[in-house]
C-alpha cells in the first residue's frame, strides 16, 4: 500500500484531533498494517478489530445474527453494523469496516467474487455513517489491496466533506 495516503489519512486525523478504529473482514488486518506503518500512527489509531467469521461479527461488534443469516455477511447492513459496533465499541471519532469476497471462490451469480462492502461511522450518531458496495478485478490479493486503498481514500474525502 502506498505510504502517501496513508500519511494522508494520518494528517486529516491529526488536524481534527480524531480517533480511528477499523473492523476488517476480507482484508484481513492489511488496512490496519498499511496504516501502523506510520511512525507516532499511535496518535490516532485506537484498534482494530479482525473479525472475519460471522461468529467473531457477531461477538467482537455486536453484529446481529439474524442480519448476517438475511442479508450475508458481505452486505451493506452488516458492514454498516460492523462499522458502527467498532466506532462504539472503540470509543473512537471514525470507524471503517470491510466485509467481500476476495476469492478465487466463494462467489456468486448476486455477490461475485471481487465484491466488497465498506461502512464509514463518523462522529457520535448513526446519521453519518455512509456505506458503499463495490467490484474489483483481479486476483485475491489484488481485490483485497484496491479494498484498501478505496476505504482509505473515501475516508480522507468523507474527514474533508464532514462538518
């Protein structure tokens, strides 16, 4: 991952006195490393949480059953559950959450492999969570790099937009 935006993340952090947490599914702690390679990111990086079972979902972020068993877990609710469980639990300003399917399997025809579904809990209410599902091409580890790169890179754009 490219040092520059996570320094990026970094300096809007830094400028709001913000707090971050992350729970991470299908990218499996890279967000989390990507970011940790940053001298002082202790500043602004509370946690995160490694939650890639259903039953780690549910237990670790408070992720309901009965919405993992309805929508999937690589979904827009759960990652919007996911998000809001880790920015609470966390007490941090900012939660990112990512749940897809990196693949090669795992896919279907409704949610193919490359599918990702990110969540952005910002601030102390559910009213500004912000959600968004994505495809990417290639390869497991390529899917899982450009899911890393896209949460980064919307945070920094929601942190600029967010009053």
């Amino acid at each position: 991952m490219n040092l520059s935006l996570s320094q990026a993340v970094s300096n809007a952090l830094i400028a709001r006195g913000w707090t971050l947490a992350l729970a991470e599914s299908c990218t499996g702690g890279l967000v989390s490393a990507a970011l940790t390679e940053l001298p002082g990111s202790s500043a602004w990086f509370e946690r995160a949480y490694i939650t890639y079972s259903n039953q780690a979902k549910v237990e670790c972020l408070g992720v309901p059953i009965e919405m993992i068993d309805s929508f999937g877990a690589v979904s827009e609710p759960v990652a919007i559950s996911m998000a809001q469980g880790a920015r609470k639990n966390a007490a941090v300003n900012v939660a990112i959450s990512i749940t897809g399917i990196a693949g090669p399997t795992g896919g279907s025809p409704e949610k193919p492999v490359g599918t990702v579904c990110f969540a952005w809990a910002l601030g102390d209410d559910e009213k500004h969570t912000t959600y968004k599902t994505m495809h990417f091409e290639g390869d497991r580890s390529s899917v899982r790099m450009q899911a890393c790169e896209y949460a980064l890179t919307e945070l920094i754009h929601l942190l600029a937009s967010h009053p």
